[in-house]
C-alpha cells in the first residue's frame, strides 16, 4: 500500500519548493569534502527518498544543476540548488536516489536533528556532537523567548 504522507520544503527565498512523497528511506548525515563545502558546514544532512517520489512544484525553471565529478564513490551526484538565493535543495546520484537537504523541509532543524538520531546513520562519530548541537539549538531558543 502506498503512503499517503507528502512534505513540502522550499529554499531560503521561497522561488523553488518541493514536495517528497512518502516516507524517507533512510536518512544521511555526511561529513565528506564536497558535501562540506557545498553546505558550509561539517556536514550535510539529508533525507534520501527514491528519485521518483521527489518534485519540483514551484521555480523548476530556477533550479540549478551542479554535476559533481570528484566524489568518494567516484560517481556523478548532480547537485539541484536555487539559482536566485544559492540555496542547496536536493542531489541525485547514478543509483536513483534522491538526497533532500533536512534543512529545507517541513520542521527545518528540528527535522534535521530527528533524522540523524540513530548511530548508523551517522559517519565519523558525529553523534556525540549533534547531541550538543540539539542542546545549544534548544538553550538559544529558550534564551531568545525570555528576552
């Protein structure tokens, strides 16, 4: 039976949106070069879907593709990302999957923080820290509310 469930997601400008059908399959936090420096970051966490059930409802027509050649795996993964705000949506590989940035959808950080939960989907031991990253996240919140 087929899941009723959809999530919607959209860059920091608003220009692209998408929406993912289904549950994730798996979720990914990757720690290696590329994914670095494409998302500024140690990591880049992404909910992996089948690419078929990824789609572009707004703003196809300022979707960007980046075609990275020098990966680990040493297969292409091509990088979507919003031509007007920069903003980083989703990557495809060879093997059909489809990587969404957590960051994007629905929940934002908080879903970002929810998918990489579990050990195993986590590379290089980065658990510890984003157990300190979900509790520095929910400290600033809390300060911001008192002020």
């Amino acid at each position: 039976m087929a899941s009723s469930k959809v999530t919607h997601g959209k860059c920091l400008c608003g220009t692209i949106e998408v929406k993912a059908e289904g549950d994730f399959t798996a979720s990914v936090a990757c720690s290696c070069k590329n994914c670095q420096i494409c998302g500024g970051s140690a990591y880049s966490v992404n909910l992996v879907y089948l690419k078929d059930a990824v789609t572009v409802t707004k703003g196809l027509d300022n979707l960007k593709t980046y075609e990275d050649k020098d990966t680990d795996s040493g297969k292409s993964v091509w990088r979507r990302f919003c031509g007007r705000c920069g903003s980083a949506i989703f990557s495809q590989d060879e093997d059909g999957h489809c990587y969404v940035k957590a960051p994007v959808m629905e929940g934002g950080l908080e879903t970002q923080l929810s998918a990489i939960s579990s050990p195993e989907t986590c590379r290089n031991g980065l658990t510890a820290r984003l157990e300190n990253i979900r509790e520095t996240s929910q400290q600033f919140n809390n300060d911001i509310t008192r002020t």
